[in-house]
DNA sequence: TTGTAGGCGTTATCAC
DNA sequence: GTGATAACGCCTACAA
C-alpha cells in the first residue's frame, strides 16, 4: 500500500489545515504534495455521513442548522475543498472547453483568444489553449481531448486546411464552434465571423471616393475563404481595374509581391492604390513602396485590415478595416456554450459580425502619375 | 432511471461506431450527446474484463497476441476512447497546469504564453488560459482550480499586489512558478525572469556612448520590481545626470509624463534622452516630443523595452531592449513541470535570461542644446 | 432531517 | 495470461 489509509480513520483526517499554517513547506520545499482531505474526511470529523456534507455544500437539501454550521466549520478547519475532478467525473462533464487556434502571438488571435476566455469565465468554465502553430498533429491531438471526454467543446479558429477531416468527424456529434474562418464543406457548424465582405466593400469605396481607379489587390491564400470575401468584396464596390496577387497573410509576402512587381517595371500603369488582406501584409507593401523611393499615400495608398495594434504605430498610420476579434472570439465562446450547458450538440448558424473602416493616413486622394 | 443500463448488458454498448457514420446528426442537429462507450463496453463486446482492456492499450502488462488483436478491432468498431477524467481521479492528477496572466492581447504575454504552451504540450500537459485583467477576484476564482485539483500547477505572472495574500497561502504547497515578475514577499519560489537589470545597464552604457550626459527615466509602477530593476541598471550603467519619473506602463503615462515636462518649461536643461521602462510607454513619450515640434533622434534619443512587434514598425523604428518574452514562458513552464510530473512541489529557484539591446533609428548620437 | 448504497470509468492489487 | 475486486472522490436515488 503506497498510503496509508488514515483517510477515514483519523478523525481530523490529514489533519492540518490548507489555509493557515506556515507558507513554505518545512523541509527544504522538496515536500511532496500531502493528500488532502476528502469529504469522508470532513464527514468523519463532523460525525455525519458524507451525503450531509454534500447537502450542506451544495444546498441541494436542506439540512438542519445546528449540523451545517458544525461541517462549515470542520470544511474550513480541514481546509477542504471538493475534487472537481470525481464531481466531473460523476456530472459527465467538466466545464472545460478548448479553444484552437494557430498562434496566439499574432494579436488578432490573442483579442480573440481574450474575448473566449471571457465568455468562458462568464460561465465559470475553463479554456484551454490549444495553439496549433498550424500543424495538424498537434491539432489532432487537441482534438483528441474532445473524444477523450476531457473537455465539454471547443471553440474552433485554426483554418489550417489538413485538419478538415478530422473536424468532420467531430462535427455534429460534439460541440464545437468555428471562428473567425469558415471551413468549407463544414456549413453544418455554428459560425461566428467579422463581415469580411463588407470591410472589403468599404474599402473599395473609401478608396473610389479618393479617386482611384486602379488598385492592386493582395489576397490571402485561396484556402481560405475569409480573404477571398474581402478581395470580393473589394472588386465589387470599387468598380475599378484591379489587378490581384495571392500572398499568405505573412509581411514577408506582401513585400515581395510588391518588390517583383516594381522591379518587374512598377506597379500596373495608372495603379495608385494597394489593397492588402491584412495588416501584416500591408507592411511588406508599406515597406517595399518606400524602398522603391514611392512615397505613401502621396504616390500610392495602402489600406490593410485587422486593425492590429501596430497598424496606427505604423509610419504612416494604416488606414484598415477593423475586425473585432473580440467579438468573434466572445460571441463564438457564447454560442457554443449556450449548448454545452445544456448537452447539446449547437445546429448550424451564423453570427457576422460588423467591422468598420479606420482612416488614417496612409490613404489620399489619388494624383494622377 | 435517467440512462437505460444498456451499457454492460448490450453485446455492442452503444453500438454505432464514432468514427465512421454520417457526420452530422440526423435530427436537425440538436442531437443530444449521446454515452460514449465505456472500458466496460469493450469487455463485454470482446468477451474479455476489463482489466484486460485496459493492459491492451496501456501495454503495462503482456496480453495473448489473439486477444489482443480482438479487444482492438472492438474498439475501433467502438470508437472507444479511455476517458481521461477517471484515469485523472485514479491517478490523482489531470495533466493540466494553469497560466495566470494579466492581458492576453498584450503582445509580451502573448509570447509569454505560447512559450508556456508549447513547453506544456511538449510534455502532454494542457494550459488552461486564465486571464485576469488585474481582477483579484478573478485570479482568486482561478486560483481554487488548483485548490480543488483540477489543475497540477500553475504558472503565474499576474503580478498585480492583490494577490499575493491568496498566493502566499499556496506558495510551497501546490506547485506555482512565477514569471517575469517577482513577487515581493514571495522569494522561496520558482522563478524564471528576463535580466532586467542587465537591459537596463544596456541602454546607459547605449547612450553614454552616444555622448549623451543628462536623460529622463520614465519608470514602471514602484510595485513592480521588474521596473525597478531596468531603472536602476540604466542609473548604475549611465553615469550621469537622471531625472525619474513614475508611470504605469502604458502608453497614455508616457505621453502625459513628457508632455507635462514640456510645458513646465521643455526638458531638463541639457537633458537629450529618454529612457522608458517599456515600449508603450516610449511610444507616448515618442508622440508628445513630436507635437513639441522636437525630432528624434535628431533633437531627442528615445528608448523602450520590451521589443513588442511595433517597435520595429513605428516610426522612427524604436531602440529597445528586446525581452525573451517566449523563453519566459516557456523556462517557467519547464522548469515547473519537472516538478509536478514528480508530485513534487518546486524549491525555490532563479532562472535569469539574457536581454538584448536592439539598436534602431530613434537614438542617435547627443547633440548640443 | 439524515444515512446507505450504487455508480461515474479507470487502473492497481491480488489471486488464479 | 487473465480476471475479480477495491479504490480514486463525489453525487444522488432511495430508504428510514
């Protein structure tokens, strides 16, 4: 026997109190973590059956004064807390949820990594971060907490493309919301996402209204949907000549686009306008026009989107269009739950979410060139 | 009754496989959740106990080849998966640590985190995420996950005051590692810090070499021993003439601080440097010597810490001592799961790593006023 | 008002 | 090589 079974033998339990006492361990902070007191415990030290601690904790019964008031005080004198674990356990549930993303270091993410924690912690449940770093084994293996039962949803905003088949098969038989990224073949899902068309939209008439006629579109990998919706968007409202060219949403990506096409012979005759599909982006571009000796947004506008922190840092300020990762994050955590609560598996639906144009001042009127 | 005892009885348990079978409930999607199969389904299925089972896919003891190949075409016919909550409650831990932090859509915890993440997962750890907006009641809240055994660890780098009372009473009996900040009251502690002291020396040894003789500190909160540190490194390190002042760390303190200088009559005489405790900070210091109509570096040399991604972004690109926000948390994290996977509680220990001055446009060498 | 017993799903112990 | 049993810690239906 590994331990001794003092545990409901002694009537003070492991005896000493968690609350009190000294704050360091006595023997050189090697100590091995105690067993601590257990309901049993507490029931033998207060002479009553465990059944009455219960009730006493949870107020699911009532229980006669004189009684509680002896077991609140041994709880407290044992410094007893319940295992949520065996309550887990038994409930079928564990008021956890995940929520997957790619990177937590990109701040769109973490906004909405932040707006999920909220609205977990709204409702008393823990988030566990599950940061993919775009690799599908480590999704896989997050997702696997899911069928292990050891969290109760997840909150989905990977959009890596290689984890589509193992949602599928989660998909509708466990709870879990899509963010921010739609995943095609996955329509049956609860959605929550920015109105990536729309921001697209506004650009392409904030940049008409400058009068520009002729733009450069810098769009996000064909995978993803919420990038093609902004170029769409874009195209649509500016009613213009738009030549487009498909990058990552890396910085790295938006610099050389506009790099080889200036070195190529400039940017297309008359184009005196970049849009890029995010902010990122827009900061290669940024960077490349400057090197090229163009200045911005006297020669040529920029407009990003997101929005991210750094994005009115920038030398000029970037005009962009707003997500509200937040939101997303918040609204989609939200929803699931509304579900989780309750045991179910959420239908399909859709949340969209407004964004809104930021001017500053890496946009002006367009100059004829 | 609620659930029909099917379970042991049933030859298939549940029956339909979870792997394979259509992906999306049949019922409109409000499909409730349905019992997974248990260790006892399998068994039954297999017409073995479920001691055998549970050596087949643990491997701890040999089983016959012929049974083994059996168990494990029922539980793929299953889809069973062991639940991980009641292997927790026998083991007597859940394989998950918690990480506290202040604001996850701040860019230094956000590295902080992935560090953290990534060094959790490497060992099969989950991170529950517990942002605390400087709320002491929420950090209280996350603190009994640990109390109620649901987590085996933590790892904190709150490090807002009110805490530490509800720390202290953990500290040396539950396994916590603190990062990037220390706590005052709370040494006998794992800690894993940047070498703030060291950033600070960096950036006067920077700037005297420039020839500048007289700068202005912008420092942390005094709480913060962090800001302390940096402080007093540049103070040792300069040489020269210093005036403090005291502000939060955010962006609006630094513009307050300076602007409020500038009016009382500019700069202390001869005084061409500042120094701020952190990039943000440096930022407002940035944007209130420009509405001055003084240029930087031209007129002014500015510096920040902490090396956030708009540092190199903004204009002009900011010197600043770059913090290894990720190794933070990614030493804290690792060192403390050396302990937990042990059942040990951490001793008291100091982990410091290396900062690195980053040399940009917005210092430059002093000129005369 | 309170207690007894069974079960949640797993693994360790002991016995065959 | 395999199985029965107990235990992890809690909750709750049922009984008194």
């Amino acid at each position: 026997m590994t331990r001794e079974s003092q545990g409901s033998r002694a009537p003070y339990g492991p005896g000493q109190s968690y609350e009190s006492g000294q704050p360091y361990a006595s023997d050189g902070n090697r100590a091995a973590v105690r067993r601590p007191a257990s309901i049993k415990d507490v029931a033998a030290a207060a002479g009553v059956s465990p059944t009455t601690v219960s009730h006493v904790l949870s107020g699911n019964r009532p229980v006669n004064e004189l009684t509680a008031t002896r077991v609140r005080s041994v709880v407290n004198r044992l410094g007893y807390v319940p295992a949520s674990l065996a309550r887990s356990l038994q409930a079928g549930s564990t008021s956890v949820i995940g929520l997957m993303i790619p990177d937590i270091s990109n701040t769109f993410f973490a906004e909405l990594a932040k707006g999920a924690e909220d609205a977990a912690h709204d409702l008393g449940y823990g988030l566990i971060l599950c940061n993919t770093e775009f690799d599908a084994d480590r999704e896989d293996r997050y997702l696997g907490m899911i069928r292990s039962r050891f969290i109760d949803g997840m909150v989905y905003a990977s959009g890596s493309p290689p984890s589509r088949r193992r949602l599928e098969a989660l998909m509708g038989k466990f709870p879990i919301a899509l963010a921010d990224e739609e995943v095609e073949g996955l329509e049956g899902a609860l959605i929550a996402t920015a109105d990536h068309e729309a921001g697209g939209r506004l650009v392409g008439e904030h940049l008409r209204a400058l009068g520009h006629r002729q733009a450069l579109v810098l769009t996000g990998p064909r995978a993803l949907k919420s990038g093609i919706a902004r170029a769409n968007g874009f195209v649509q409202a500016f009613r213009g000549e738009v030549v487009e060219r498909v990058g990552d949403f890396k910085e790295a990506s938006g610099y050389r686009l506009v790099a080889e096409l200036l070195k190529e012979g400039g940017l297309p005759e008359g184009c005196t306008a970049v849009f890029a599909a995010n902010d990122l982006m827009a900061f290669g571009a940024l960077l490349a026009l400057r090197e090229a000796g163009l200045s911005v947004p006297d020669d040529v506008s920029v407009v990003g989107f997101d929005d991210i922190r750094a994005a009115s840092l920038a030398h000029p300020p970037l005009t962009t269009v707003h997500q509200p990762a937040y939101d997303v994050g918040r609204t989609a955590t939200a929803q699931l739950l509304q579900y989780v609560t309750r045991g179910e598996v959420p239908p399909a639906s859709r949340h969209t979410l407004p964004v809104e144009l930021k001017v500053r001042g890496s946009t002006a009127p367009a100059t004829t060139r």
